[in-house]
C-alpha cells in the first residue's frame, strides 16, 4: 500500500518538494513537519539529482511516471514557477526545433556568461544534461544540444539544420537594413558566426550594435556612452507566447545590472501569435516579421529556402527554375549570398546530374553505417540504374580565389569515400551495381592536394574515384537541357579566370 507521499505523487503527478509541503500544511502538517514527512520518505520516490531549484527544492517524481507527457510537462511547470534559467533554456531550444549547434547553446539560454546570482550558460547546460535533460552529441565535424525530450530525429534536425542557414541570410539582410537606417554604429555590427560574439550585458544575442539614437544615449562627465540595439531572430515556426515571455526575460536580464546602457530589442520571425505580438508590443519591444523588413518576395523566398534544404532535393531537382527564382530573390540580401550559394551547391549539382544522366536523385541524405556506427551526409546520390550505377558527389562550394584545400581532398578520398562505401553496399539494396565517387567544386583544387591526387588509386574494390574543378564543371554544365541550371552556375558559381583544367580523364 503506498505511503501518503507515494498517494499524493499518484495524484498529483510529479513536482516540487515545495509543492508538496504546501499540500501538507493545507491538509494540517507545519512546514516543520512537511518537510520531515517527504524526507522520511525518500526511499518511495526518485528526484532529480544536482538539480536544485529555488528555496532548495527538488523536483521529485515515482519511478513509473518517468518520461511520460505529464512528467515533462511538470518538469517545465516546475522550471517556469522555480527555475527560470532552465526554463528559459528549455522554452527556446524547443522552439528552434529541439536542437542548436552547441556554439550556439548560450544564445538559447540567454542568461549571462558571468554574474553573481546568475547561472551562466555552460552552467545552465551542465546542470540539464546532468539530468539527461539535454544532450551533446556530434553530426558531421559540428556538436549539438538536444532536448531530450522532445527531439523528434533526422526530420527535426533537417529542418533546424534547414533554418539556421534561412537565418544567417536573414541576419545579413537585418545587419544592411539596421545600417542604413542609423538603428547602430555602421561598422560595429557584431552578427552571429562573426569570430566575436554578439554580446551585451554579457548575455549573446543573434546580431548587436552599439546605437546613438537619442533616447539610447546617456550622457555624464566621462561623456556621451551609447545604449545597444540587440536582436534574435527564430524562424522554425511562428514565435509563441512561450519563446516570447523567455526573450523578455533575457531582456530584463540585460537591462538589471545598475549602469548597463540602455538596450533597444528586436526579435524576427515569420509569424507572431496574437498573444505572444501583444505581450511583446507591451513591453516596447520591436517585433518585426520578415514581410514587413524584407517585403513579400524575399520573405516567401526564405520560407522556400527552408523547404528546398529539407525535402531531399525533390522538388530543386524537377524544377530547377523555381531553384533560380529563389536564388535570384535572396541573393539581394547584401553579405548573404556567401551562406547561400554553399547551402544550395548540392541542390544545384544534384539537379544538374539529373538533367545530364537521368536517374534517381537524392541530396543531403543524412546515413549510419550498420558496420561502424559513424553517420555521414551524402551530398549527391544518383542512382542511374544496373549498368551505369551509382554515382555519388562530395561537393566543395568555393568563394573567388578559394580553393579546395590537400587536407579536405585527403579526408574524402581516405575517409569519407569509404565510409560512405560502407553505409550505402551494406544495406543491401545497392549491392552489385558498379560505385563512382567524384569530388566536385566550382573553384580550383590546391597544388600540392591535386598532386596527392593524382598519385592515388583511382580504381579500387567495388569502385572508382574522379573529380572535378570549376573549368571542368562548368564544360559538363554546358550539357544541361534546363538553361536555368546553367544560369544558376555561371551567375553564382563561376569565377574568372579559371586557371587550370583538372576533370579526371576517366570520368
């Protein structure tokens, strides 16, 4: 027969030892004796060890109810009344899709990187995968942070993957627009990916500036100090009153400490919900979507861009217009167009393969190997039937004057290749069929990494290996039937002059 605390846990769900106390002091105990009676009976329950909240409660729970619904949601019930650091970690990884790159974790938590009475954000994270709340776990050469939780695999991970690169151009085109119009200092834009991150007040935001605008400044003996516009933006879906009352948070945070400048907030996204628009309108606080920036064409643009990162290829790869038309659109962001073309690359020679060769296409296929376990991204995949098999492309997209460096021509050859060897045969489905591997770029290869090259094996068991540089790429884009992929390449990829011919002989 369970014991009062095991009854009051059943009926209740799980919670705070704090709530539990008031529960007892309702039904006759002192607090004294609450809080004997629950320690007494720490043997009938579990809680979540190293997680303390605020006046030292526990979050407590019985062994059964562990990860069900109604333990989460009384895990965030309890973070949100007790824990806000947590909570507001928890709020806006879940609303970014469940997962961040672990570089961009402190801007999620939103709390400070160093401040008496404050848990900073690699604390805010040790804590909560302490608890197997949050996970690191590495894809490719990046680490990430996960709620645990509510991680829905590759599909979330597609698509937060899809938006953080809808969000770099989005922060480029913020960063031109905030310039021209005097909302910051022009040259002193800090935007996310810079090698210094955007901070103030010692809390990271996705984009700040130092701002002279009037009500901003203060002014004293030591002269005019500047306040700060600082900005997020969340594009995974429409921003809730939820992500919404965690971004004031962070703002009260920056604003808290005596003498801090004065901030002037921003947040963009697609969409708003009524609630989370009227509470932020509220509390001042500029709430922009990217239609009202950016217009209805390069909002619409983002939003395509998304899909077209997400859906393997399918529809970039049947209508390589569209992929244009899109481009087009986004590359009048000022300073995008670097994370555009890279992302799109794959999508581009994916559908210029289809066009020349026919066949099946797949890009971006994310993969494990049943024999290693190690997982990779295959860029491009075409399946072009018995005879011809399989053809499978690493593609390097290259700035003007870039080249493919010997260290990454090194990894694919002796790592990814064969990797990717092993994932694809040991499935089953691609057994037998004859494998070509090929390295693709629209830039120039380096010397001494061509040299490496060319002294290596080229035909091995099971398949064989070529490459193409810009000049050679560009000659088989000449053979495309959709005169909007070579539009695509020559408008975005080519660079002049293109110093050496480079295509493997045999392929």
């Amino acid at each position: 027969m369970p014991n009062e605390i095991q009854s009051l846990l059943q009926d209740f769900g799980p919670g705070l030892t704090s709530d539990l106390i008031s529960v007892l002091v309702e039904n006759g105990l002192s607090s004294a004796a609450a809080r004997k009676r629950i320690q007494r009976a720490e043997d009938d329950y579990s809680r979540m060890s190293g997680l303390r909240f605020e006046k030292n409660a526990r979050f407590i729970y019985l062994t059964e109810q562990y990860g069900s619904r109604q333990f989460w949601d009384k895990f965030e019930k309890a973070c949100y009344g007790s824990g806000k650091s947590y909570w507001g970690a928890l709020t806006t990884l879940k609303a970014k899709g469940g997962v961040v790159p672990l570089s961009h974790f402190p801007r999620v938590a939103g709390t400070p990187a160093a401040r008496k009475g404050q848990l900073s954000p690699a604390r805010v994270l040790e804590r909560l995968k302490a608890v197997n709340v949050l996970e690191e776990f590495e894809e490719g050469e990046r680490a990430y942070v996960r709620y645990r939780p509510f991680f829905l695999g590759i599909e979330n991970m597609a698509v937060s993957l899809a938006n953080e690169i809808a969000e770099s151009v989005a922060l480029e085109g913020i960063k031109d627009w905030a310039r021209r119009i005097g909302f910051g200092s022009f040259g002193k834009f800090a935007i996310r990916g810079d090698e210094q991150p955007p901070q103030v007040a010692g809390i990271t935001w996705d984009l700040t500036a130092p701002s002279y605008i009037r009500p901003l400044v203060s002014v004293s003996q030591k002269g005019v100090k500047p306040g700060f516009l600082v900005c997020d933006i969340s594009l995974f879906g429409s921003i809730e009153r939820p992500e919404a009352e965690a971004f004031l948070r962070k703002c009260d945070l920056a604003s808290a400490p005596v003498g801090m400048p004065s901030i002037m907030p921003m947040i963009v996204g697609h969409v708003f919900s009524s609630d989370a628009l009227e509470l932020l309108k509220g509390k001042g606080i500029l709430a922009i979507t990217l239609r009202n920036l950016f217009g209805e064409e390069l909002a619409q643009a983002l939003r395509e861009l998304v899909v077209m990162l997400t859906d393997m290829g399918a529809r970039a790869s049947v209508n390589p217009d569209h992929l244009l038309k899109v481009m087009n659109s986004l590359t009048q962001i000022e300073g995008g167009s670097s994370n555009l073309r890279g992302a799109l690359f794959e999508l581009v020679i994916g559908s210029l393969v289809k066009d020349v060769e026919n066949g099946y296409l797949k890009t971006g296929d994310r993969r494990q190997d049943l024999v290693s376990g190690r997982k990779a991204e295959i860029d491009v995949q075409l399946d072009r039937g018995e005879q011809a098999g399989v053809l499978v492309i690493e593609c390097k997209a290259k700035n003007a004057n870039s080249r493919v460096s010997e260290s990454d021509i090194r990894k694919w050859y002796g790592d990814r290749v064969p990797l990717i060897y092993s994932i694809l045969t040991n499935g089953g489905s691609y057994k037998g069929k004859p494998f070509r591997f090929e390295l693709w770029s629209n830039g120039d290869f380096s010397a001494s990494g061509l040299k490496w090259l060319t002294e290596q094996p080229l035909v091995m068991d099971g398949y064989t290996v070529g490459w193409r540089d810009g000049k050679a790429l560009k000659q088989y884009a000449d053979k495309a039937k959709n005169t909007s992929l070579r539009t695509m390449l020559n408008d975005y990829y080519f660079h002049s002059p293109l110093r050496r011919v480079t295509a493997n002989p045999s392929s």
